[in-house]
C-alpha cells in the first residue's frame, strides 16, 4: 500500500463467523452497503477467492447520482482477511479480528486524490457503521 492510507474500524457484537458471512453474502451487502439512508445498493456480487471479482453500485434513491464500486481480490483468508485491489488500483485490506463474540473489522485503504482524506474516511466510516448496525440488528 502506499503512505497515503486511511484506517476504519468497528467492533460489531456478533461471532466472527457471522460478522464474516454479512460481510461477504451478496444479498447482506445490498441492505448494508450505503453512507447514508438516503443511498442504497441495489445490486452486489461477490466472488469471494483470490482473483475473484466483487462488484456493488451504490445509488442516491432520488436517482440523482450513483457509482461502481468493484476490483478483484488478491488474497482471501477465510474468517481472517481479505486483500484487494479496486479497479483504480488502490489496494484495500480489511482484516476480521474474533474476540469471544464480538469481531473487530479494520479497513485500511489507499487514499484517492479527488477528495480531502476526512471525507474519505468520514464514508468508509459511516459505510463501516451501517454494517455494524444491520449485523447486530439482524439474527
């Protein structure tokens, strides 16, 4: 990764074997994966190995804006982490840490130079905080 890199975290109060299938199903990613409650998700895959492609589009609801969020993983330890490489060529790593029954997720992605890095990070955070919710919410 380059020195330019934002870290987000959350601590979710759910076993990591849970934690791990919200943060990967296609149909989870879709409820959880927008900054605000006025985005949503409606399409999302998934091909969860190395070399394996993701893709999600994230759309205002008003229809008045929405974009592409897709790259292909490099590595992928089951329950562990996950790296990848957005179709930019930023690197991400997120990595999936069990404690009893709650699970710290810590994302670490290269920053992109369009925007101020709070705002960055400000999203990725509140992305990060709407997983967290719907996955302590849901059983």
């Amino acid at each position: 990764m380059s020195n330019d890199q934002i870290t987000v975290s959350a601590t979710i109060h759910a076993p990591i074997p849970k934690v791990w299938a919200y943060w990967n199903d296609p149909k989870h990613i879709r409820e959880w994966n927008q900054a605000s409650a006025d985005w949503h998700c409606p399409k999302a895959e998934n091909d969860l190995r190395a070399g394996g492609k993701f893709f999600s589009r994230m759309e205002a609801k008003d229809g008045s804006m929405g974009f592409d969020f897709s790259g292909v993983y490099d590595e992928v330890k089951d329950q562990e982490f996950i790296k990848y490489t957005m179709d930019d060529g930023r690197k991400v790593a997120v990595s999936f840490s069990a404690n009893g029954n709650q699970t710290l997720v810590t994302e670490t992605f290269e920053a992109e130079n369009r925007n101020p890095a709070d705002m960055q990070r400000n999203g990725w955070q509140a992305i990060l905080n709407s997983f967290k919710a719907y996955t302590e919410g849901h059983t």
